[in-house]
C-alpha cells in the first residue's frame, strides 16, 4: 500500500487498527493454548479480552474507511488490493528473506498463503464484477420502471 501519500496520523491510525486487531486474534490463539493446558479461567478472560480489542481494532476503522465513503464495490475493491498486495509483494518479499535467511518452513509458509491471498483476490474481483453486472441491470429495471411510470402518468392526465 501507498504510505506516501498517508498523513502520519492515518499511518498511526494504520499501525493502531494492525496492533489491536493483532491482539484480538494472539488471545484467541492464547486461550485455545490456555484451554489446552487445562485453565479453562484464563481462557475465558483471552477471550472476553480479545472481543474488546475487536471494538479497539472497530473504533480505528471507523476512521480509516469512513461508513459515509463506502459502497459495495468499494468494499470488494478494497479488499481485493488488500489481497493483491500481500500475494504480489508482501508474501514474495518475506519468502525470499525467509531463504536467505535459511528458514524453509517459514519461506514454504509464505508461498502457501501468497496462494490463497491470491485466491482471495480473485474472489473478490469476481463478486466485485458480479456487483457491477448486477447494478447495470437494476439501472436498466430502474429505467424501465420509471419510463413506465411516466407512461402511466401521460395516460391519467389524457383522460382527466
Ligand atoms: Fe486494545
Ligand atoms: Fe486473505
């Protein structure tokens, strides 16, 4: 992504969402491990934890993609250069220090899931083409709909 053109505190914002959303999931993964060691106490306060930070990761959101500048295919654009991002240059990058630095199973790691973040992109490319067919048709509905009206509307005032 662009951090160029990002003022320091959207890349702040940024850096905030990266980290709570990152608690959020770390304490999910700690309770399973905490529930597999037997302290079912912790595991739930991982857990009850980790659904605030979701709200923390929300809040920074909010800011980031405000509700008022979103559409649908918005949304699926976003996500798709998301996913592009990491397929194309994040994953490539991180597995070629992963070799350099003779971590094998890291660098297989990352070539595994720069796959399937390119899976993901094509999906959401796919639901963002489906969205822009689908609008074009309910424009041509919208059209239709609204000569018909029209047509109604001449035809009362023919009579009256
Ligand atoms: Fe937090
Ligand atoms: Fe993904």
């Amino acid at each position: 992504m662009n951090q160029q053109a990002k003022s320091k505190t959207e890349q702040n914002l940024n850096e905030a969402f990266a980290g709570e959303a990152m608690a959020n999931r770390k304490y999910l993964y700690f309770a399973k491990q905490a529930r597999r060691l037997g302290n079912e106490e912790t595991a739930r306060l991982f857990e009850n934890i980790a659904e605030q930070e979701t709200a923390h990761a929300f809040s920074h959101l909010e800011l980031i993609y405000p509700a008022k500048s979103l559409t649908v295919r918005k949304l699926l654009e976003l996500a798709r250069d998301g996913e592009l991002y990491e397929s194309n240059q994040m994953y490539p990058e991180f597995e070629r220090i992963a070799l350099e630095e003779q971590k094998p199973q890291a660098a297989s790691e990352f070539v595994a899931q720069a796959r399937e973040s390119a899976e993901h992109a094509e999906i959401f490319e796919q639901a963002a083409k489906r969205f822009h067919a689908l609008a074009k048709v309910e424009a041509i509905h919208a059209g239709r709909y609204e000569d018909a009206l029209k047509s109604l509307d001449k035809d009362n005032r023919a009579r009256i």
